[in-house]
C-alpha cells in the first residue's frame, strides 16, 4: 500500500476546509513547501495537492505554490483542483 500525504492549497497556504465550506478554514501553514519537504523528511514518496480555489472557480491561482513544492520537496506531486482542459494539463506538465 502506498500512502499520499495530502496539501489543500487556497492563497498559496495549506489549509483546511470545514465540511468543505470555503468560508470556515484552518491555515496549517502559510509555507506549504516546508510541510512537503517534511512528508518527504518523514519517508512519502509521493504527495497529493488540491488547488481548492482551482477546483471552486477553474484555473491555477496556486501554480506557482505548487511549482515551490514539486522543486523544494523532492517528491512526486499529485495535482487536482480546476483541471479543466488540455490547457491546464500542459500547464501543470
């Protein structure tokens, strides 16, 4: 079995929802590159990432968010969250 550890991204923080209500949050991190680099420090191979605000309006307004991680973190990075079209797929690749 393999496990993905998993960062919510909304303005560039990981966070997470309550019941999945954009309006009740918890920021965990205003750093989501240094929480992927401890999965990876605490042995995950690989990682989940949602752009929370890509998948509620389309888009990648986390993009750059998520290039820190996949550079800073040395893991293989799952992207979900606004991916809409072929557009966004080679923008991600």
């Amino acid at each position: 079995m393999e496990l993905f550890p998993a960062i919510d991204l909304i303005d560039g923080c990981a966070v997470r929802l309550v019941k999945g209500d954009y309006a009740q949050k918890t920021i965990y991190s205003e750093n989501p590159a240094a929480v992927a680099r401890s999965f990876a420090a605490a042995g995950a191979k690989y990682l989940h990432v949602v752009d929370l605000e890509g998948a509620k309006n389309g888009g990648t307004p986390n993009l750059e968010t998520i290039r820190t991680i996949v550079r800073e973190s040395g893991l293989l990075v799952e992207v979900g969250g606004g991916i809409r079209s072929e557009e966004v797929i080679k923008t991600y690749l």
